[in-house]
C-alpha cells in the first residue's frame, strides 16, 4: 500500500499570519492534527501541529497573539504519493514527527498522519483475515 492509497487529499492551509488559536479553531473544525503553512514571503512549505500549540500554550503563551510563523515547523520532511506506507512510518519514527506532507511535482498533495497509516493497515489487515 503507497502514501497515496492513505493520504487526505483535502488539505487544511492556513497563513503565518494566523494566531494560534484562529489555527486551533480552523484545525478543530476540520477534526485534523496539522495544517499546511503558506507564506509567500518564505521560501518553503511549512506545517502547524497540535503539538506546536500544545507547546506553546503549555509555555504559558497566549494563543490570542501567538503567530503561526513564530510556531511552525519550517523544517519539513515531505513524502512523494508512491512512497510505501513502510517507508512514510520509517520517516516518521526516525524524525519523531506524526505527519508528511505530500508533494508531487512540486505541489502539495495530501497529507498523510500516522493515525491514516494505522488506519489502512488495520483496514487491510481485516481484509486478509479469513472469516
């Protein structure tokens, strides 16, 4: 099974300029851990995670006035669509991070979590086990 079979294809964006909790609102919505960080004046994608809040607001940061760009992950690991879900997990675990952004042809994709890979291997394996 690839990256492709597993990743969201609908991907939340959102701007550096967003605060922290204008990204928490926009991610609970959306029920995901991490969003795309767009900003036209940085070279690079980057990525927000619930972690990233987590940590800020655990800092005693307030979420009102904390940017996105002074949060983001700006050192991302990307995956390509073909990738197996092996190679994405082995990415993941040896970076210590739980999401890739997809990128093919030099444009976001998907974005695949670790909670999508267990999903499709839990999927999968239901598949092959005989009734």
């Amino acid at each position: 099974m690839n990256v492709r079979d597993g990743m969201t294809k609908v991907v939340l964006s959102i701007g550096p300029a967003h605060t922290l909790r204008e990204a928490s609102r926009l991610m609970s919505a959306r029920r995901v851990g991490a969003a795309v960080v767009i900003d036209a004046d940085h070279a690079g994608i980057g990525i927000m995670t619930e972690r990233d809040i987590l940590d800020s607001v655990g800092a005693g940061q307030d979420p009102d006035t904390e940017l996105v760009a002074d949060h983001r992950t700006a050192d991302v690991v990307f995956a390509a669509p073909d990738w197996t879900l092996e190679q994405a997990a082995t990415a993941m675990v040896t970076g210590g991070f739980r999401h890739l952004i997809v990128v093919e042809d030099a444009e976001v994709t998907g974005l695949l979590s670790m909670r999508d890979i267990v999903r499709c291997w839990a999927t999968e394996g239901a598949v092959a086990t005989p009734a």
